[in-house]
C-alpha cells in the first residue's frame, strides 16, 4: 500500500517593524507594526511579547500594532509578535 503524503504547509511570515522614525530619546513613542502574509481567511490573535534580559513576557498588548513611550526602564527591551492561530471548531 502507498503511504500518505503529509499535507503540504501553506507559506507563512510575519515582518515585525518600527513605523516612521526610530527613537532617538526618552519620552519619544514608538510604534511596532506586525505584517502578516499568508493569514488570510484565518482567525488569528497577534500579541506583543517583551524580553527584558529575565525571558519573554506578556506586555498585554494585541493586534497588528503596539505604540508605547520609550523609557529608561524599556529602552534596551527586545520585541517579538506571536501570532495565535485559533482553528476551526470542528478541528479542535
């Protein structure tokens, strides 16, 4: 008998950027953007994760889009977009 070949994984990606001008000092905002390509039709959540030198955590923020005030507590924070994909129900 033939085995089954797995199901071809569709192409995904996220571009993670800073809009307009980067920050140059304390007090300037910032605004992260997250692009997504190959998402469409799908239910998705996209979170705004933070590292601050002790592992990721949650800044509770959501959407395509994260604008916070740089300070000298975040300034050297680095920043990652994770995209939660929710099934159908009838996949669950």
């Amino acid at each position: 008998p033939e085995a089954e070949q797995p199901e071809e994984l569709p192409e995904r990606s996220a571009r993670i950027y800073i809009e307009g001008e980067a920050p140059r000092a304390y007090g300037d905002r910032v605004t992260l953007a997250c692009e997504l390509t190959g998402y469409e039709g799908l239910a998705y959540t996209v979170k705004w994760l933070y590292d601050d030198g002790s592992g990721w955590r949650d800044s509770g923020a959501t959407g395509a889009k994260h604008r916070y005030e740089i300070t000298r507590e975040n300034a050297h924070w680095v920043w990652q977009a994770e995209i939660i994909v929710r099934l159908p129900e009838d996949q669950s």
